[in-house]
RNA sequence: GCGCGGGUGGUGGAAUCGGUAGACACGAGGGACUUAAAAUCCCUUGGCCAUAACGGCCGUGCGGGUUCAAGUCCCGCCCCGCGUACCA
C-alpha cells in the first residue's frame, strides 16, 4: 500500500496546473465572475513568512471553492516593489534595485507555487516594471490636470547637517537619527493628492461596504467629519478679524479668551514690543518639539501670552489672545474659541494661566465641573433657557446676520503627501518650466523611466539622487520647447498599490491604464484578504476608485465589495514572530520538513476564525496531518480491498454525507474554514467506524465527496486521491457535489428532557411523535419521574425537535 | 481619554432563532500491535461528589435582572488585545 507522502504528489500536481495553464482566466466569460485577491506582496529578501502563507491560503481556498460551482474565477498575483529595503540594499551592495527585486520576485514566486496556489500567473504585475509605472504616471497626470495633484509649502522635519528631510519616524528626541544634531522644521514645496475633496463621497459609501466594522470605524474616526460653525473675533487693538472654528457655537457666551496655533499666520501682527520676546522663543521651542514628545507630555497644556486681545461677539467684553500648541494649525482655522466651562483642555489651560471661567449650559442632572453634555443655557442674553441643540443654530443665524458667522464642517484628514525624496519609486511626471510652471509629461512621452545610476545613496542636499541625473533632469518644456527641469521627486508607494487592482483585469494594455469594458467585467474584487492597513492603503484605493468612477474609467464607485481582514500568526509562544525572539516560523520549512504543502494550508486554516489572531503550534500542523494522512489511508483500504460487488450502504453513512456536504459548503461560503474542516474530520471519523463492516461498491461515492469537499483545504491529495479513484475529468474541473435536504432527515430525533431548566433525560423519539406522545415519553422515564414534584407538572413547554422543559 | 474587538476545560477553539455548554483538534491517561521504539488503531478525558449505577452538585470574567429556559438578551462593573491620540 503506498504511503501518503506529500513530496511526491504536490509537484507532481503543481506542474500539471502548470502545464495545462488550469487557472487562467476568461475576459467577458458568460459564466459568472468571481474576483478575489490578497493584498499583493512587497518581495523582501527573506522568502514567504506565516503572514503569506495564511492570506494567500484563504483567498485560494476561497478561488477553489467557486470554480467547481461554475465561477470565472480571477485569482491574480503581483508584486508591490518600490520601496526602501529594495532601495538600501542597493545603497549597501551598489546592486540596481530592480536587479535585487526580480530576485526576489522569482523567490517569492517559487514558493507561492510550492504552496499550491491556484493562481492566474499571465496576469503577474510588477509596480517597478516601466511598463506598470507608466500608468501610474499616466493617472497622476490625469489627477494634475483635474486639479486632484498639486503642489504646496508644507512643515517638514529638517536636519541641517544631512541637509535632508525627515521622516516623524526618524527623529528621535528632538534628534536626527543619523547624525544626532538638532533637527527643525522646514516649510518645503511637496506634492499632494487632493483626498479631502472626497471626503463626503468616501463617508458615504462606509455604511454600504461589506467591511469589517473595525475598519469601517477606523476609516469613518479618520474622515473625521465635524459639523459646527466658524466665527469671526474681531481684535480690540488692530481690528483684525480672527477665524475660528467651534463646534458648540452655543457656548460663545462661555467664550473667555481665544487660543491661536504657533504656525498661525496672524501671529506676528498679535505680539507687542512687551511680548515678542516670550511669544518668539515659544515658537521656537513648540515647532521644535516632536510629534512624539507632544503625545508624550500629552495634558500638560504649555502657552504664551500674545499681548492682544479680542472682542466676543456675544458679551461684547474684551478676552485676551493666547498662542500655544495644544491648538493644530492644520485643523479648522488653527484657531479656537476657549469655553473652559464646558471643554476639558480649555478648562486645562484655563487653570493653569488662571484665565476666567463661566459656566453658560446648565447641565440636567448632577453638576459636574466641566460639562460637555446638552443642556439648557444660562449667563447667555436673549438665548437663556434655550436648549443647547436649539441654540446652536439660533446663535449662528444670528451671528450670520451680523456677519460674523457661518456653519462650516470640517475633516480631520489631510490631503496625501506623495512626493518622496528618494530613487527608487515612480518618477513624478511633471516638468517645470520658468514660463509655464509645473507641467504634466505628455502621455506619448511615458513612461519617465528612472535614469540609472552609479549611486544610490541620498547626495545631502535634500532632493532624491534623482536630482544629480544632468542629462535626465534637463528637458524641453512641453508646452513652449524651453528649458527646462523634470521634477526628482518620485511617488509614494502607496500610489502604485492604489490601482493595481483594476490593472490584473487588464495587465497587457498597451494604449490604457485598462480598457472599461474589461475592468467593468472584473471589478470590483469580490473578496479582498489582508490583514493590514485599516486606513492607508484601504483608503486610497476607494479614493482612485472614486476619482475613476468620477472620470468614467470604470462604472462603479467602491473597489472592494467585500473585505476579509484576518488576524495576525503570532509566534507559538504567543508573541510576534520576529528574528531577534528567534520564535518565527517559516512556512515552507513546514513544506520541506515533509508534512507538505496540503498540511501547512489546512492547519492556517484550521487555527481559528481567520478574524482573529492566533497562535502558531506545531502540534497542530501534526494533527492535521495525521488527519490527511487519514484520509489517504482510508481511500487506499478501498482501493486494495476486495469491494463488495453491491451498492448496499449504512443508510446513516448517506445522510451523513449529505449532512457534512451541506455543512462544509455553508461553513466554506461564510469562510468558517476551521469548523468546516471540523465537519470534514467527524465525516472521515465516521467512515473509519463504518469501515470495519467491509467496503461496497457505495464507498466510491463516499470517497469522492470527502476529497472534493477537502480540495479547497488540500488541493494536491484531493486531486491525487479523485485521480486514483478512476476519474479521468480532473478534480478541479468536477461540478462541486450538490446535498439534498430530505437525504439529511432521520427517522428518530433526539429530545432534550429539562425539568425546571435542568437535564434529566434524553429520549430516542420517532421524528413524527406528536407534543402529547413526546411529553408522555418524557414523565415515563424514570429520572424525570424523580425530579418532577409531587404536585406534578404545572406547565410544559415543548420545542419540536429539540427539548421539553417540565415545569413543575 | 475615546473607538473597536475579546474573556468558554490543561491548550486552540465549537455552540443559526435564547433551547442538551465544551463539536473538532492538541495535550494527558489507558489499551492493542511491536523484541523495542516510531507510526497506526481503539477507549477515557470540564471540576467536585458518588461510584451499584441509565446518579447528584457546580460550571462560559464579576455582580444584578428578564425568561419555563441565558455563553447568547438588558443594566452596572473588572480584565486583556488592537487602533487612535489635545481635531475645539
């Protein structure tokens, strides 16, 4: 009898589903279509880790589960390649990235492959390939044009020593990482794409998206939307009008200073010759301080008098102008109005500058010291009395009239800073002309390849090694044939990934991005698996989307209809997986160590919901071998046993079938792997008992259902035992097995007996038995009998099919 | 702080609608096979008490509540994980 052994048939299989091209997909099929793809790789240096493994086995799970119910399935592969590791190894060893990444690619590939994916690999995608690139260039072109890229001054970690820009990350304590000199903050011309002008249309697709609410949350908390109103302070001194946004415009009264962010354009007009001296060396000190070191001091609110003062619209009375830094200058106007009757950091701030404080909304209930709550307003003119909702819109309206007011709504997020100041990512493609300013490169003149280099490593002068490129960086201007200077900044990475979806519909386009009447057959993707970027990455690619949908490039507006965002492998002593812990596993160490391909995707899968995160034991991976090994055992006796020339069969072992069929195919369609394989695990327990009674002709049927409803889990022995069992049609190409409900019926049901709530009895019932006869069965049996009080039942209430409770 | 998850045996986890808590697997214990081990197969396995039992009590983070019946619903807490960070 031959043995299970995976390294045998798992090449064996891989290189006919390779030959025979079995999962390319149909463009415009009539079939329906089935669109599902893991969030495409970065291809580091190291090879496939449990990350991967577990991902890509869900999404060809889910590719192998459709195709046999008669899907044109697209289950794409491609390489997210620009980026820094690629970009400082080619600092480090003097080798091209792109060299070092094709590498890595046919690594990565190899053992995708190795792992069984089931994979359409005509349409492979490389973000770095000029040829990929050069569409992405093409779109921000079209963004540029639509008014959707644009350039502006924006704040920017500096070190004037490396003269070069800094990443948050890379300032530790006030420090450039590198040289350790004091870094600041520099005002520099960096590219953005315009993503608050959907802000509205993002928000409102979130409650249609089948999404995790995790993520739908996370994206919703990022928007940020928050509706109040904007109000004019005139200043007392100077009449300057100082903008502020408030979303309790009904505690104007309460209004008892204003507070200004140190980047505030006004500030210098607000100091006096008395102030300037503490306002300047504040400024200094705050645009100096860390990101992390502000969240880090967190409360401790830090400010300084401005030296003017301001008029509340409301009182009439003048209130003092601060400046400090607990006020953002990106947000809002970069200016507040502080009540710190009813707000907690003005209340902060308040306490310690010892600034006036009136209460103006009379709290409900209890009294609490800061209230932030509705309420009813007091100490507040003509509106006291009003309720705080009212008052909101009253008090605007009356502050429009005079006006000095308007409602306004607001978003936390930014636009999205692109440019990157280094080498190895897509060439922005704009040239800058001293007639015509910033100009878009004509599409017939894409792809702007990234020049070669002989160095990769940053020159120090704050521009990406691009910029040393003469004969690159020198061109004619395409509108009027000057001269002129090509942008050396290259694009965010995040750029290449937000549209590389649409391109697996269409990967060989030569004159398009994708042609619509393709990308419109494919997208959007209907099951979309990672486990990463709640916001980023899942934010931009609804943003594109949207823009496309706005440009008439595809006909729907959301990318992803439904997103499968599984947890994280953590290491099996329950923490990360990382190098320095030596704890990490690599999966196709699992491969190599002979449990083979089959097991590794079954044991990912068997864990635990994929939602959650999970623990890796190796303990495990056996079980669900021996459980594989199992079933190749079984099939095996079949094959060797003398079979009874009949199709008698336990008439339990049909309705079990049918029973684990239906179950497996609904556990498979909400992706519930871990208790579908558990149903897969009682089916071939049953089988083993049943076995001992001798093989029929019957068992064949048996055997072909357990493989075909185990080949989403373990592709290859599936595919192997199917074949053994005499089937020419390939495995995959078999219609998945259909169950028929009157099959799955018994002829006796199983009664739970409670008496006051508790179990005293099971009874074997004839699935037909009427309430009476149940009930009767019920009192007759012995322990219930006992239990029941001599007064006897008072109430009985029955659920057919599943219990009685006697109440007595 | 806020937002979102989660808390069930020694472990990972099951449990459509409120209806037999602990499926399946790991681990552990016992047995079969074997010269022996591995592999394989079979049995037992929430705790406690009874063991003559087809028996009893307790049990899903804690405290209340609704109900014939609560892991599941409601109220009040505790703990853990993730995300976020002064957004006016």
């Amino acid at each position: 009898m031959k043995r299970y052994n995976p390294a045998d048939i798992e090449p064996k299989w891989q290189s006919i589903w390779e030959d025979q091209a079995r999962y390319i997909a149909t463009d415009n099929d009539s079939k329906p279509k089935m669109y599902v793809s893991g969030m495409f790789p970065y291809p580091s240096g190291s090879g496939l880790h449990s990350g991967h493994a577990f991902s890509y086995t869900i999404v060809d799970a889910i590719a192998r589960f459709y195709r046999p119910h008669g899907y044109n399935v697209l289950n794409p592969m491609g390489w997210d390649t620009f980026g820094l590791p690629a970009e400082n190894y080619a600092i480090k060893t003097g080798m091209a990235p792109s060299v070092v990444t094709k590498q890595n690619i046919a690594n990565f590939k190899n053992q995708f492959k190795r792992m069984g994916v089931s994979v359409d690999w005509s349409r492979e995608i490389n973000t770095s390939d000029p040829e990929y690139y050069r569409w992405t260039q093409w779109i921000f072109t079209q963004f540029f044009n639509k008014g959707l890229a644009y350039q502006k001054e924006s704040m920017q970690w500096w070190c004037p020593v490396d003269k070069t820009v800094l990443a948050n990350e890379q300032v530790e304590g006030g420090k450039c990482w590198r040289c350790g000199s004091e870094v600041e903050k520099k005002s520099m011309k960096q590219w953005f794409f315009k993503i608050t002008d959907y802000a509205d249309s993002l928000l409102k697709e979130i409650p249609n998206l089948d999404w995790p609410d995790k993520i739908k949350t996370a994206q919703t908390n990022w928007i940020g939307k928050s509706e109040g109103a904007e109000i004019d302070f005139v200043t007392a001194e100077r009449d300057d009008r100082i903008r502020v946004f408030t979303t309790r415009p009904d505690t104007l009264f309460g209004a008892t200073f204003l507070v200004v962010a140190p980047e505030h354009p006004l500030v210098r007009s607000l100091v006096n010759d008395d102030t300037r001296e503490a306002v300047d060396s504040y400024i200094t000190a705050s645009l100096k301080r860390s990101d992390i070191e502000r969240m880090a001091e967190s409360k401790e609110k830090t400010g300084v008098f401005s030296g003017s003062y301001a008029i509340n619209p409301a009182t009439g009375s003048k209130i003092p102008i601060w400046i400090a830094d607990y006020v953002l200058g990106g947000y809002g106007t970069g200016a507040i109005m502080a009540v710190p009757a009813h707000d907690e950091r003005d209340f902060a701030f308040a306490e310690k500058f010892k600034l006036p404080i009136i209460k103006v909304v009379e709290a409900p209930s209890r009294d609490e010291q800061i209230y932030h709550g509705e309420g009813t307003l007091l100490s507040s003119g003509e509106f006291d009395g009003m309720a705080t909702s009212e008052a909101r819109e009253q008090i605007v309206n009356w502050l429009e009239a005079q006006g000095v007011g308007a409602i306004k709504t607001t978003y936390k997020m930014r636009d999205w800073l692109i440019s990157r100041q280094r080498y190895w990512g897509a060439p922005i493609p704009i040239i800058h002309c001293p007639e015509h300013g910033a100009v878009a490169v004509p599409e017939a003149e894409l792809p702007v390849k990234l020049p070669n280099v002989e160095d990769y490593a940053p020159k120090g002068d704050g521009k990406s090694v691009l910029a040393s490129v003469e004969d690159w960086v020198h061109v004619d201007c395409p509108t009027c044939g000057g001269p002129a200077l090509r942008e050396t900044d290259t694009m965010d990475g995040y750029a290449c990934s937000s549209w590389y979806l649409l391109r697996y519909a269409d990967p060989k386009n030569e004159t398009a991005a994708w042609d619509p009447a393709i990308a419109n057959y494919w997208s959007p993707v209907d099951y979309y698996v990672g486990g990463d970027h709640a916001v980023a990455h899942l934010l931009y690619v609804r943003f594109w989307a949207h823009v496309f949908k706005d440009m008439g490039l595809i006909n729907h507006r959301e990318p992803v209809k439904k997103l499968v965002y599984h947890g994280y492998v953590n290491a099996e002593d329950g923490r990360k997986m990382s190098k320095s812990l030596g704890n990490v596993i690599d999966p196709l160490d699992i491969i190599d160590q002979g449990y083979g391909a089959d097991t590794l995707r079954t044991y990912v899968l068997f864990m635990g919901p994929i939602e959650l995160d999970s623990a890796w034991s190796s303990q495990g991976v056996g079980g669900v071998h021996r459980f594989l090994n199992r079933v190749w055992t079984l099939t095996q006796e079949y094959l060797a046993a003398e079979v009874a020339p009949n199709d008698d069969i336990a008439a339990s072992l049909e309705q079990i079938r049918h029973r684990t069929i239906k179950k497996v195919t609904n556990d498979y369609r909400e992706l519930s792997f871990n208790t579908a394989t558990a149903a897969l695990m009682e089916y071939v327990n049953e089988l083993y008992k049943a076995k001992t009674t001798g093989f029929t002709m019957a068992w064949r049927l048996q055997l072909e259902t357990l493989v075909q409803l185990l080949s989403p889990l373990a592709p290859h022995v599936s595919a192997e035992l199917w074949e053994q069992l005499g089937n020419d049609q390939p495995l995959d190409t078999a219609m998945w097995p259909h169950w028929d409900d009157s099959q799955i019926k018994t002829d006796t049901i199983t009664l739970a007996v409670q008496v006051n709530g508790k179990l005293r009895a099971t009874l074997e019932l004839p699935a037909d038995v009427t309430k009476e006869a149940a009930i009767e069965a019920a009192l007759a049996s012995e322990n219930v009998a006992r239990h029941v009080a001599e007064t006897g039942p008072k109430k009985t209430i029955y659920v057919p099919g599943r219990l009685i409770n006697i109440v007595s």
